[in-house]
C-alpha cells in the first residue's frame, strides 16, 4: 500500500506539499480518513490551472528519484481525479501546502 511511495520528513526550511485522506481506489467509500500520503518539498513554487494541472518545482530536483519515482520532470505534473490529487498511483483527497522553519 502507501510505504511503496516515500516521502520526505521537513528539514529545512520551505514550502512543502502534504498529502493526506488517501485512498487506493478513488470510488472507495471511506468510514475513516483514509491514509496519510507522502511530504514533498522543499518546493520552489506550487501552481494549479482550473484543477487540470498542479505542477510544482523541487528545490532539489533529486529529491523527487529518491522518492522512488524513476524519472525527474522539471514541473512533475499531478494529475486530478474528479476532486482528488492522483499521486504514486493512489487518490487523496486533502493536500496542503505549509511552510516549515528548521528545527520546527
């Protein structure tokens, strides 16, 4: 399930993407919140066009093999189902972008 697709835990300083409400199909009728997604950051920026695309910008473009993705696209495009974010092959419904401060 969701330990196939790694996140990273805030070091440094940034603006960084938490997914979260996940669910591995997304016509799953959930009872609780489903499961916790990865953190990925620290970003550059975030952009979202009429929920078709939201692309965002690594600050350390490596970071996003190390998550286990083969490949590095400059703006890693996350694809929209209905209302949820498809990311690693799994659905979530909630995401938020945070700031976090070292040694936070």
């Amino acid at each position: 399930m969701i330990d196939d697709i790694k996140g990273i835990t805030p070091k440094e300083t940034g603006m960084y993407l938490k997914l979260f409400h996940g669910r591995e199909d997304p016509d799953e009728a959930l009872e609780d919140w489903g499961f916790d997604g990865p953190t990925v950051g620290p970003l550059v920026w975030a952009h979202t066009t009429y929920k078709s695309h939201f692309r965002v910008r690594l600050v350390h473009p490596m970071d996003w093999e190390a998550m286990g993705f083969p490949t590095y696209d400059e703006e890693p495009d996350f694809e929209f189902h209905d209302d949820m974010i498809k990311f690693g092959g799994y659905y979530y419904g909630d995401w938020s972008l945070f700031f976090h401060t070292e040694g936070e």
